[in-house]
C-alpha cells in the first residue's frame, strides 16, 4: 500500500468536514475526543499556552516537543499558541470562537470562569457554539472543583477492585482508559449536540465528568442483584470474575475464546473431544453454566494446555467458535492481517520523519475520514489561523507570545 502523503493543505472529507473546532485540551482525554472529531474531517485548531500541551515531552522523541505521547493523540489538528494571561491572545480567541462551531477545554470549571472563556461568556460571542468539557465530577456536585487524573478515577470507579476480585490484587489497567473512554464519551456528546443544533439552530453545553462516566460503565454488566435494588445480595457478573477466564496457555503460547450459546458450548465440548460435557447438568443451561463457571472454564484451561496453539485454531475454527491466538502488543504493528488491510499507516512526517500511524476504526461509505494531517508542531499554524481570522502583519506582533 502506497504511504499517504502528510502535511501540506488539508484534504479530504468526512461526516464533520465544515465543522470548526477550538481545542484547548492537554493531556489524554481531550486530545483524545478532538483527534476523534479531527479524524472524523472536522478543522481541530489546538491552541496551546507557549509552552504547550505538557504531552509534547513524554515519551521517545527525534525533535523537542515532539514526542511520541503528544504523536498519538494530536494528529489532523492545527497548534495555534496563543498566551491567553494576554488581552490580545483573549481577544484573538474570541474572534477565533465566532468562527467556530465547537469549543472544547478539559479545565475546572472555575478556572475557566477565571479566564473568562466560561460557558455564558463563549456563548455570549456564538449562540450556536457547542460548548463541551470533561472534569472529574459531576459539575453541580459537591466534588465539581476537584482535581482527578486516570489512576484516581480508576480506583474511586470500582475498576482497581474489579480487578482485584478476579486475580487477587487491585491494579490499574495497564493504560489510561479512563482518560480514552471519557475522551470517547466527550466525542459522541459533542457530536449529539451538533446533531441537536441542526434541529433547533442553538449551541449548548456539554459536560463529560469522569467518575461518573466510569461508574456507568463499569457497573452496566455488573449490577446483578442491584438490577433489582438489593445490592446487598451480590453485585458483580460472576464469569468476569473467574480466575480460569484469561488467555488460555497452550503447549507453545496461548489462546483466547469464547462460547455463548448452548450450540457453541457443545461444539466447543466436541472440538475438545469432551461431547460428555454437554449432558452434565452443571453446563447444561445458561443459567448452570454461570454458577459452574469456575469449574467450566477450569476444565477448558485443562484441555488447552495440551496441543499447540495452530491446532486448536484448526479445531475451533471448524467448529466456528470466535478464537484467536494470543498477541503482545508489539505483534499487532507487524500484524499481517492489518497491514493488508491498510489500518497500519507509514507516513512521512514533515519534521520527525518517518512515523507508524493507526488507522481510522470507523467507516463511512460516502464520506470517508482520512488521515489529513501529521502533529503539528508547537504553533506551526498561529499565524495561518490568525491570517483567516483577518489579524495583518501589523497586528501579530501583540499576539504573538
């Protein structure tokens, strides 16, 4: 597959091509919710303090500011860097904002207020503005003016626990996912509310508070006896907590599958050359087989570890069972299947070289998103975007920081 050309002049459309966003995020859950919306088509414009989104030094780098955690969420945006402690810069923002159909920030409350880009004074410039943010707590709660970063909402979200319960330890998972699901929530809302603005003509508010984000779905599945409101009679989905449900070791490495139906069990059972299994009551019905599950799932972690993983591929795809070979995260970038399927992408960036790029999960038949363009660098496009805005030669040297 050809390497996609990188930078230059935007191209390409999408389902948001003509949507203008203002991004004032940092970090991993904003960036991450406006490089969805960026590769989704819309025009992302980063404006980042002159010092810029404190992600630009965490990880490998070939050039400052440019390191591989900022690469990863950052991507089909523009960075303006406007020092917003300036009247000017704030007065350029504004201008900015009128032009815009989205305003995004991932500040409290009150220091937005303090600044002075708060919900009623951005409204106040555009009506129509989808103004959205993500804070830790629910914004007319109590804890609304807390501060809250992955690991804490981890924790206080019952997902540590969780995880304790199955392997005996509480741990994080190993990644942000509280900062990406969030920042996948604050996407969704922000495009339900351009939806919204289509109907009525009016902007609104949109808050993503994290804790309470996590609550909903860590429990969803496991609300059990609290389905009923007697959590006091258990809460949790017995086969997530299973210690047999993990990747199933092999002879030579490990397999993961999974069965549902009764007609998957007893084709499991007979790829296993363990038909018996069918007939015992224990695993007999939906409801039998999630009060036996330990001892269900301990049985198929007896009968994997003895053939190689090839062979049970064989056998559980002719039974058509979903299964799959276990893969270290360095395996998916030299993947087969996904560079035939063009979702690993080789670019070419302007300044840092060559890069990886993953590509874009969600397809759309007549507006297809496109990787248009590379991370920026740290206010690549301040003057580009001020130049649109109307601001002359004379005018930039107060804006500039």
């Amino acid at each position: 597959m050809p390497a996609p050309a990188a930078g230059g002049p935007a191209a390409g459309g999408g389902p948001l091509a003509g949507v203008r966003v203002v991004d004032l995020t940092i970090n991993v859950l904003g960036p991450m919710a406006t490089q969805l919306l960026g590769d989704m088509g819309a025009d992302v414009i980063k404006v980042e303090t002159p010092s810029g989104d404190q992600m630009r030094t965490l990880g490998p780098t070939r050039n400052p500011g440019m390191a591989a955690h900022f690469m990863g969420f950052n991507r089909n945006k523009r960075s303006v860097v406007l020092d917003l402690k300036r009247p000017a810069a704030l007065g350029a923002l504004m201008r900015l904002i009128e032009t815009a159909d989205v305003f995004v920030h991932n500040m409290r409350a009150g220091a937005a207020e303090r600044l002075g880009i708060g919900y009623a004074a951005v409204s106040a410039r555009n009506p129509r503005i989808v103004y959205a943010y993500a804070t830790g707590y629910d914004r007319n709660g109590p804890y609304r003016d807390r501060p809250a970063y992955d690991d804490v909402i981890q924790g206080e979200s019952g997902l540590a626990a969780m995880i304790g319960r199955a392997n005996g330890e509480p741990r994080y998972v190993p990644m942000a996912i509280a900062d990406k699901l969030c920042g996948v929530y604050l996407a969704m809302g922000i495009s339900m509310a351009l939806v919204g603005r289509g109907a009525t003509g009016r902007g609104q508010e949109v808050h993503v508070p994290m804790f309470e984000t996590m609550v909903s779905f860590n429990l969803v599945d496991h609300m059990w006896e609290a389905t009923f409101d007697a959590p006091e009679k258990g809460v949790g989905y017995p086969r997530m907590f299973t210690p047999h449900r993990r990747p199933y070791p092999t002879l030579d490495g490990h397999i993961s599958l999974m069965a549902v139906s009764a007609d998957q069990w007893r084709r499991l059972f007979a790829a296993m050359d363990r038909p018996e299994l069918a007939d015992d009551p224990r695993f007999a019905t939906m409801e039998s087989r999630t009060e036996h599950i330990d001892a269900l799932y301990g049985i198929i972690a007896q009968e994997m570890a003895k053939r190689p993983t090839a062979e049970w591929r064989r056998r559980l795809d002719e039974a058509d069972i979903p299964n799959a070979a276990m893969k270290e995260p360095a395996d998916l970038l030299r993947d087969p299947y996904l560079e035939e399927t063009g979702f690993l992408r080789h670019m070419q960036h302007p300044s840092e070289g060559p890069t990886l790029n993953l590509g874009l999960p969600l397809a759309f038949a007549d507006s297809p998103a496109a990787l248009r363009r590379p991370p920026p660098r740290l206010g690549e496009h301040t003057e580009e975007v001020l130049r649109e805005l109307g601001f002359t030669d004379a005018d930039l040297p107060d804006l500039r920081p």
